[in-house]
C-alpha cells in the first residue's frame, strides 16, 4: 500500500453531525464521492455489501463509522502508558496476526469519534488526578491512528494539546508512512512517536494494506528530524527462512535514515509472535491462505493474564532471538533503551 487510506463507504451516526468534525467531514466526503449512510450507533453497522463473510470482513476494512463517543471513562494501558485514549477503533490494515480481529469481533470496521474536545477535557481531569506525576496516553490500543488522520486531524489536534500540557504525555504507534501534515504540529517534545518495523518477509506476507518498510523508514527520519521522540516496535519477531539476515538488514536501513541527534532518546520493543486457540481459529477464517505458522504442537504454552494460554517459541529459539537482537542494538543503538516481550 502507498497511497493514504480512502474508504470505500461511510457511514455517519446522527448525532455526530452537531459536531463541527462530523459537518466538515460529511462534506470532505461528499466532494470525494464516497457513498454515505447513517446508522443509529457505531456498534451497530449491520448491512455491510458482500455475499459471505470472506467479502464482508474486507468491505469492513474499507468502511469508515464517523460517531460520539460515548464511554469517556478511559482503559488503562500499562505498561506503556497510565491511560488509552479513544480516538478511533479499528484498523484498515490486513495484518494476519493482529489481536484486533479477536477483540474486534463482529465488527472489524473502522470508527473515528468526532467529539473530539470531550475526550481531551476527560484527558486533563485524569492529569489533574494524577499531578504532580506525569501521565501517558496511549492512542493506538485498538486503531493505527495514524492511517486515518490525514482525514481528520484529531491525532494532530492531540498532538498540540499536549504539547501546551505541563504534566500529559501522547504515545501512539503506527504501521503507516501518511505524516507529513504531522510534522509541523507543536508537539513540544511531549508526544513519542513509534513506528512498527519488520523484516521484509513479515512485511510483505502478513501486513497487507500497510506501508513498506522503506516508507516507514523514511518516515521515521522525517518525524526524528521534526524533533518528536522516536520509539520503534518490532513485532511480532517471527522465525522464517533467513530471519537472521532479515532483521539485520532492517537495523541497518534504520541506522542508514536516523539522524544522529535523534538517537539518544529512542526506545526499542521487541514482541516475540505468539497466538491463542481463539485468535489462530479467526485468523484462518479471516486469512485462509496465509502462510502464518500457527503449529501448536512446535510451541511451548505460556499462561496469558485473561486465562487464556499462548502458544510461544521454544526457550532455545527464543534465546537465540534474544542473543541476535541484543546483538544488533549492541551494533547499531547501543544507546538505546529496549525490551523484550514473549
């Protein structure tokens, strides 16, 4: 994928048209000519085109649901962040193994919230809660933010908000390269900025509808050089023929863009592929033909907070991807900070 997202139909929940974001983007989309519909609730998105499931989960992947938001009390989202902050749900990318499209269910669309102002109002009561501490929000625990804000500007609009905060922090992560209009925002130094990267072969089999590495890349220096704190995500660390050399050369290209003076401050998470039973069963109905390894039985069994069980590598596959990734920060962000997840 290259160009930004342009979805394929919207639809409005009423009430979103008394906000000024909903008008403007009503009419953005009618000089677009893209089809317009309403629904009475952003959960209720019933009647999408498609003759079977397989045609409706990708017609929902296209299908913009412009509401209010009405929960405002906000998921806390440790241990990146104190708070998720709801600026949308959903994603339009095809990433086989992403956990959305379990938490997501029978409505994988995409929904942005217009009543934008609200959910930043409920913002500064939690940092007012929580001062003199500094507390962290999170925008990308259900959506990729970022593929969606070159049409709405919330992400921006966020963006300079917390800058003129003195106790509120913005974190988000994204697989898109759409940032340029992000770059000039007054972001005060008070927004982390991540980019999910991969190797080539995770990227082109199992992320479709996303940007390529190389543009993510290039975004990355573009958003290092607007003076924004960096952080990348690598996940998930997937074993494939050649991963070695893979992850090596994605560390090498990184190290190619980054200006110097952007890498004292970069953060580095590493999430090594796992599945469960539930998400392996969604994945294959969503992704029928997809290459992604999903063999229990090569896996060892790690308990999951929510009861549920995680198939993850073995302990001698995952030193060996531990002792390759240190190595590689070791050569190119020595300076860096990193985790590493199973």
């Amino acid at each position: 994928m290259s160009g930004p997202f342009i979805p394929k139909l919207v639809y409005f929940e009423p009430q979103a048209l008394e906000y000024p974001l909903g008008r403007e983007l009503k009419e953005k989309f009618e000089k677009m000519g893209i089809e317009i519909r309403y629904t009475t609730s952003h959960n209720q998105v019933r009647d999408l085109p498609g003759d079977n499931d397989f045609q409706k989960y990708r017609m929902a992947k296209s299908t913009l649901v412009v509401g209010v938001r009405k929960t405002l009390k906000f998921d806390t989202s440790k241990p990146s962040a104190e708070y998720a902050i709801p600026f949308a749900t959903g994603c339009m990318g095809h990433c086989h193994y992403c956990y959305l499209q379990t938490t997501m269910g029978s409505k994988p669309y995409v929904r942005t919230y217009v009543n934008v102002e609200e959910i930043l109002d409920v913002a500064d009561q939690y940092i007012a809660e929580r001062a003199p501490e500094i507390t962290r929000f999170e925008a990308a625990c259900t959506s990729d933010i970022v593929g969606i804000d070159h049409l709405t500007h919330t992400l921006k609009h966020a963006i300079e908000h917390f800058g003129q905060t003195e106790l509120g922090r913005l974190r988000f992560v994204t697989k898109f390269h759409h940032v340029d209009h992000l770059l000039d925002a007054n972001h005060n130094g008070h927004t982390r900025f991540r980019f999910s990267i991969n190797a080539d072969y995770v990227i082109k089999n199992f992320e479709p509808g996303t940007s390529a590495l190389v543009d993510r890349i290039e975004a990355a220096g573009k958003v290092a050089r607007a003076g924004y704190p960096l952080g990348f995500i690598v996940a998930p660390i997937y074993l494939h023929d050649g991963w070695e050399e893979g992850y090596r050369h994605m560390f090498e290209r990184l190290d190619a863009e980054l200006p110097a003076d952007a890498r004292a401050d970069i953060t580095f998470e590493f999430i090594q592929h796992r599945f469960t039973k539930p998400a392996k069963k969604v994945i294959l109905k969503n992704y029928p033909k997809t290459k992604l390894e999903l063999d229990e039985s090569v896996r060892r069994v790690k308990w999951g907070k929510y009861g549920i069980h995680k198939y993850i590598y073995q302990k001698d596959q995952e030193e060996e991807i531990k002792e390759r990734l240190e190595e590689y920060m070791h050569e190119f962000f020595p300076e860096a900070k990193f985790e590493y997840f199973t």
